[in-house]
C-alpha cells in the first residue's frame, strides 16, 4: 500500500492499489454527490412549485424520496440490488433527466441545463472507470 500519500489517510486503499490509481474513481465520487443532491433539490423544488396545499408537500417531499430510495436500491456503489452497468446509467438518465425536467417546468430553465449536461457528463464517465475496473456486475 502506498503510504506517501494523501489519499490513504481518507480512504483506506486495497492491498496494491496506488492512490494514482484510485484518484479517478474518487474525483468522480466527489463529482457526484452534489450533483445527486441537486437532483434531489430539484425534484422538491419542483413539488413545492407545482402543487398547491397538501399536494405540494407530497410532491415535494414525495418525489425526491422515491428518486433517493431508487438511487440506493440500484445506483449507488453500495446499491441493494447492484445492476449491469448500462441498465444503471439507463436509471441514472432518467432520474437525472426527471430533474432537469422538473427545472425547466418549474420556469428555471438554465439550472436545468446546467444540472442535464453536468449529470450526463458524470454519469457516462463513472461509467466508462467502473467498466475498466470491472466493479459492476457483466453485462448480460
């Protein structure tokens, strides 16, 4: 293990995996917090906005929660239910694609296009690393 660097005091590293090894996989997993959490805002946002008394709580709460439970029961590293890799980025279109809408519905229309392009862009290069690593289940 690579003791030099500043990688392996945050993330223990597998036993002959150099941190230069792993530095793409963690850019790419600080990447994608954020832009997990905007879609979640969005979402919300979104409910808030288009609802009116009770609806706008249940859409608004609702639709990032089933957007979350989603997310973590075949998305996320630690998914539940893990899933070939094109099937997940498949997911990960349209819950992302379901919060850029709900932007541009909800009159923020840049935000949506910003959101689209940054989770797209995120999304197929997370991709491209795990398919190299091989951390996913095959492809049927």
């Amino acid at each position: 293990m690579e003791r030099h660097s500043r990688y392996v005091l945050l993330f223990p590293l597998p036993e002959g995996v150099t941190a230069h090894q792993a530095r793409p996989a963690l850019t790419a997993a600080v990447l994608r917090l954020p832009e997990q959490l905007a879609m979640l805002a969005a979402l919300a946002y979104w409910g808030f906005r288009v609802g009116d008394g009770i609806g706008a709580w249940v859409l608004g709460v609702g639709a990032p929660l089933l957007a979350a439970v989603v997310w973590g029961a075949w998305v996320a590293p630690k998914a539940r239910w893990p899933v070939p890799i094109p099937t997940r980025v498949a997911i990960e279109v349209v819950l992302f694609g379901a919060g850029t809408a709900a932007l541009a519905v909800a009159g923020q229309p840049m935000l949506a296009v910003v959101l689209g392009i940054a989770a797209l862009a995120t999304s197929l290069l997370n991709a491209l690393q795990e398919r190299q690593a091989g951390h996913r289940p095959p492809d049927p």
